[in-house]
C-alpha cells in the first residue's frame, strides 16, 4: 500500500515539475511569467470532460460544492495543484512509518 501512495505521490510530483518546466520555457521565450491555471490548462486539454465534470456535480451532488469549491479551485495554479499533494502523498508512508515505530518502542518500554 505505501508504494502505491508514494508512486502515486511522485507521479504528482514529476507531473508538477513539468508544469513548472513548460511555465519556466514560457518565461524564457516571451519574457513573461505567466502561470496557468488548473482549469485554463483542463479546459486546453479536454474542454468536454471539464464541462461534464462540472454538470454531474452540479446536477446529481450539489451546485454549491461546485460554486464554493470545485469553481475557486480550478482558479489555482496548475503547478500547485499537483505539487502539494504529490507532495504529501510522497511523504506520507515515511511518516507514518516513523510514528509506527516510535509508537512501538513507547509501548515496549
């Protein structure tokens, strides 16, 4: 399980340190630093999946998720959006890790 979360953790990671490469390739062609957002760069993708996404969870869960929530979200910088749970993600067994075996030698003593 935990190489699956740390996989899924660094899958983030790379994918975030590519954003960051484009936005940096970006930045050296044009001068400008303009960061793209989660949404601006879904709706480049696939603009169909992101208008779908956003319909089922208006329709069958509720508008005010998507209003207060999901919308503001996808505002957010794409790096970021990857970077911070890819960072946590990666992270996270070895935490757990160390507070399994402090736990362990606490309840040994």
């Amino acid at each position: 399980m935990s190489l699956m979360v740390r996989f899924v953790g660094w899958t983030l990671l790379c994918l975030s340190f590519a954003i960051m490469g484009w936005e940096l390739y970006q930045l050296a062609d044009t001068g400008k630093l303009m960061l793209s957002s989660w949404g601006e760069m879904w709706f480049t993708l696939h603009p169909s999946s992101l208008n779908l996404y956003q319909a089922v969870v208006e329709r069958y869960i509720s508008t005010k998720l998507w209003d207060q929530v999901l919308a503001p979200m996808l505002l957010w910088d794409a790096f970021m959006v990857f970077a911070v749970p890819g960072a946590v993600l990666a992270a996270l067994p070895r935490v757990i890790q160390i507070f399994t075996r402090r736990d362990a030698a606490y309840r040994s003593d």
